[in-house]
C-alpha cells in the first residue's frame, strides 16, 4: 500500500524567526489532518534546528534540500547524513532541478547521494524530470528513463521517494495536466518494477489543484514549491480531499 507523502520544498526562502511564524500558523492547521498521509517540510539547512524544535510531537517530518555521500571530509559547502539525522531529518531531497540545472549534477553524484542517504537511515526523495526543449523534441520519455536507470541504481524502492518534476513547470505558474502527470508517473512506476514505489507529481502545486492531482491512480502526493511557503496554501494541499 502505498503512502502519500506531501512534501514543501522552501528552497532558499526563510529565516529561522519566519520558520517559527510559519509553524505557529500551520501547525493548528493540520490538527485534524487524515492520518493516511506524510507531511514532509524542507526548510533550509540554517532553520533545520529551528524547526527540529518547532515540529517535535507534531505530524511533520523533517527533509534536507541535499546531502553529501561522504560521512565527514573536506567538502566545503556540503552537509552529512549525520549531521542531518542529529537534527531530526528523516528525508533527503535530490536530485532537483536546481542544482542539476545551475551546478551540473550529474544523474552518478545524485544516485551517490541517495545510496548515501538509504544507508544512513535517510529516505531520499530523488527529482527527475525534463525541460521544456527536451519535452518539444519528443524526448521527454527518454530523458527521465535515463535519470531513472541512472539515479536509481542499487537503491531500495521501498525506502524511497521519486519526484517526477517536469523543468518547465517549476516556478512558470505552467502546470502539466493532471492525466498527463499520472501517465508520466505510471511508466515511472513500470521502469522501476516496482508496484509500491511512491511517486510524487512537483510542478506549480497549488490548492486549486491539489484535489485533482491526488485522485490520479499513480501520484502518491507532491513536492511543493512556493505554495508551501504559506502556511494556509501549504495546510490546504496538506488536507487535499481526492475522489
């Protein structure tokens, strides 16, 4: 049976005290949020501590933007699972398209990040996804299926989240059509050979959408964008009513 997991993904956006007024608001929100779901937020690494703090005891999981796959080193810049999982973290995400896109992540460093993160405890909630060139040239399909093979490989798809994001709706306000997501996330599900595998749609997520996307068969919930830096859009999607 598989669980959705409804994820916001703050990107570099809030503060430590904006945190804590985000949750303030939120928390109260989700008060009689289904319990047949994951609420997952992923604040930057700075508010991370905050949040531990603000989160305890309450229906939120914790997920850093990214991690390394070395357990310590000289890596400037980058964070381990171990000083993620101290902080309460659950999930990792990676692989989106940011850091694909403007630090040329390669499909290999991602899948080190995700063994990475199985190996530590960690879910990784791994983006795929194909810009908006790719997808006019027909080769949409193919671009995914190579991040899958490639991203994916030696995982355990039990312990783990895929983000099928396409490049051209994050952030345009463009939103792929609810049917067009699920047939994407269902081949998805087929090249992975996996029934249980939890597939997440992220694109211009919003409340007016949010019902619809979740009553598709193969999407198990969303990566959020800016839609989660609200707590009353994010605690609308959270409490999403599909058919």
């Amino acid at each position: 049976m598989r669980r959705p997991v409804i994820a916001g993904n703050w990107k570099m956006h809030m503060t430590c005290a904006q945190s804590r007024e985000f949750m303030e608001a939120f928390l109260p929100l989700i008060a009689d949020t289904p319990d047949d779901r994951d609420l997952v937020l992923a604040p930057p690494f700075t508010a991370l501590s905050t949040m531990a703090e603000l989160s305890q005891n309450s229906r939120v999981c914790l997920s850093s933007q990214n991690v390394h796959w070395e357990g310590q080193g000289a890596f400037t810049g980058e964070i381990s699972p171990a000083m993620l999982k101290e902080h309460g973290v659950t999930h990792t995400i990676v692989g989106h398209s940011e850091p694909r896109k403007y630090f040329s992540e390669s499909d290999e460093q991602i899948n080190h990040r995700a063994r990475s993160s199985q190996s530590n405890g960690l879910i990784p909630i791994v983006c795929v996804g194909e810009s908006d060139e790719q997808r006019e040239r027909g080769e949409a399909e193919r671009v995914i299926r190579r991040q899958i093979e490639q991203g994916l490989e030696g995982l355990d798809a039990e312990k783990l989240v895929v983000a099928y994001e396409p490049i051209w709706a994050i952030g345009t306000g463009k939103t792929c059509a609810a049917e067009e997501a699920n047939r994407i996330c269902g081949l998805i599900r087929s090249w992975v050979g996996s029934p249980d595998l939890v597939i997440q749609y992220g694109g211009s997520v919003k409340p007016s959408n949010i019902d619809e996307l979740m009553g598709m068969s193969d999407i198990d919930g969303v990566l959020v964008g800016g839609a989660s830096l609200e707590p009353e859009s994010f605690g609308r999607i959270a409490n999403y009513q599909s058919a």
